[in-house]
C-alpha cells in the first residue's frame, strides 16, 4: 500500500457528495460512517409465542431498539423463515412497527423474525 503525500493530503476533500463523488476522491471518516450501516446495527429479533390477529387487520410487534429514521424499509419481516413482502410494513413509529394484515393469523407455534437497522447516530 503507498503512502499519501502532503499535497495529496492537501487537496483531500472534507465532504463528499455521494451521488456526484468521482473515483478520485477519498471519502472521510464521518462520510463513511454516514453513508455506511455499522454491523452492530443490524439486528435480529426472534418472537415466539404470539398469538396474533392478522388476517386482514394491521398488526404491530414492538422490537428492542428504535428503528433507523423511522423508515418502514429497513424492516423485513419473516415467518416459520419465509420472507413476507416489503409492502407488508405499513409504518414504524421508534420501536414499534405496524404491519399490514397478512392473510392469516399468528399462532402460538409459529416464528416470526424481524430484521431491521437500529437507530444509530455517528
């Protein structure tokens, strides 16, 4: 690996802008953490022993952590670890997280698993 020069280090740009960045620039730290989701901030919970009305009406699981910016796309919703459909999240409210009906009802035997970004500030 080379090493940076002074005047690389001089014309090194404190902000990038991701959708108009060139190869040429080298990102700082605090664009890196902004842009990319640290891996401790990917969580998986596991409920068990729900029972849950589901079939056509909205449904809400309350999870550990807040969930990033409240975005109901950063939540995947599995069940007995069949991955449901994204527009099945209605909305995220902090830790609670509001789905869509699904069809049928949650028993007590089954799985379901929630995977999400928790809320992370940099």
């Amino acid at each position: 690996m080379g090493t940076l020069k002074s005047k690389q280090i001089g014309d090194f740009n404190n902000s990038v802008t991701w959708t108009s960045a060139t190869n040429q620039e080298i990102p700082n730290s605090k664009d890196i953490q902004n842009q990319f989701v640290p891996e401790n901030s990917m969580i998986i919970e596991e409920f068990t022993n729900q029972t849950i009305t589901a079939t056509s009406t909205q449904w809400t699981l309350t999870v550990t952590h807040n969930v990033q910016n409240n975005s109901a796309s950063l939540v995947t919703l599995f069940v007995n670890g069949f991955k449901m459909r994204s527009s099945l999240t209605a909305s995220v409210n902090n830790k609670v997280i509001t789905f869509n009906g699904l069809g049928y009802d949650i028993d007590s035997v089954d799985v379901i698993e929630v995977h999400y970004i928790k809320n992370h500030t940099v």
